[in-house]
C-alpha cells in the first residue's frame, strides 16, 4: 500500500462538475493499492498518516500531527501509484490491485482512517474521473509505502 500525503490549505474532489469532497487544512491522501495488501498494512499506514508530524506548531517547527491539530482528510485512491516505467514509455499499472481487491481495502483502510482520527473523513468515487484541487502547504509532500518501512 502506497500513499503521498500531502499537507493542504484545502482541498477538493469534483465529478462531472460536482462537488464530492472538500476540507481546508488538514491532509490530501493520494492511496495505491496492491493485491498483496493486507490489514496489518492499513493499520500501520493509517496510523503513520495520523501520527505524521507535519504540521507547524507554536514555534513554525513541523512538529505536529493531523491527530495532534484536528485536521480533515480526503482519501483518493489513485492506482498509478504503482505506475511501472520500466520499458518503453507507456506505464504498466500490472501491479495495481484489481477493483474486486482493491474497493474493500480502500473502503477499510477509509473506516480505519476514520477510527485513529476519531472523526469522519472525505473520499472521492473509487474508479471515477475526478478533478483534484489542492493548496499545498509549505509544499510539504510525502510518499509512504507500508512495504518500504523508512
């Protein structure tokens, strides 16, 4: 599982002009999913998002947390997150989790997400054409990957 993370002024998910999901400040959530996932993966993942101390605190040191802030969240799943480019110049996505694997733990990574923040958070449409809008903040961007643990 494969997220980047990035920490937002605000943030907004449209569909065919839509509306599906916005937040101010707090974390836009870009999520690559694999067939190998596992729940043990959500668990740590969804807790190192929240506990992720990327947020200034009183003295403008990155020293909070989501968690620590209060922050929302918008959770995207976007499988070229696991964009192969090996050969040639057309990106293999072979290794993205099909959507019979993938909407359940995107749909449980979301609930646990939800669980650790103690507060409901926002999504876009899993498969949809959707129009992300963001204010990166800093720009801070980070990209976690719960098989790469550094």
């Amino acid at each position: 599982m494969r997220v980047v993370i990035q920490r937002v002024l605000n943030a907004s998910v449209t569909i065919e002009d839509k509306t599906v999901a916005s937040i101010d400040n707090g974390l836009l959530i870009l999520l690559g999913i694999v067939a190998e996932d596992t729940q043990e993966d959500i668990t740590w993942l969804t807790n190192k998002v929240a506990n992720l101390r990327i947020f200034e605190d009183q003295n403008g040191v990155m020293n909070t947390s989501l968690l620590d802030i209060k922050g929302d969240a918008i959770v995207v799943s976007q499988f070229t997150l696991y964009a192969s480019t090996k050969k040639g110049n057309r990106p293999s996505y072979i290794k993205a989790a099909r959507p019979e694997v993938a909407i359940p733990l995107y749909k449980t990574f979301n609930t646990t997400l939800e669980a650790v923040l103690k507060k409901p958070i926002q999504t876009g449409i899993f498969g949809a054409d959707m129009k992300v809008q963001l204010i990166n903040s800093g720009p801070v961007t980070i990209i976690i990957d719960s098989k790469n643990r550094e």
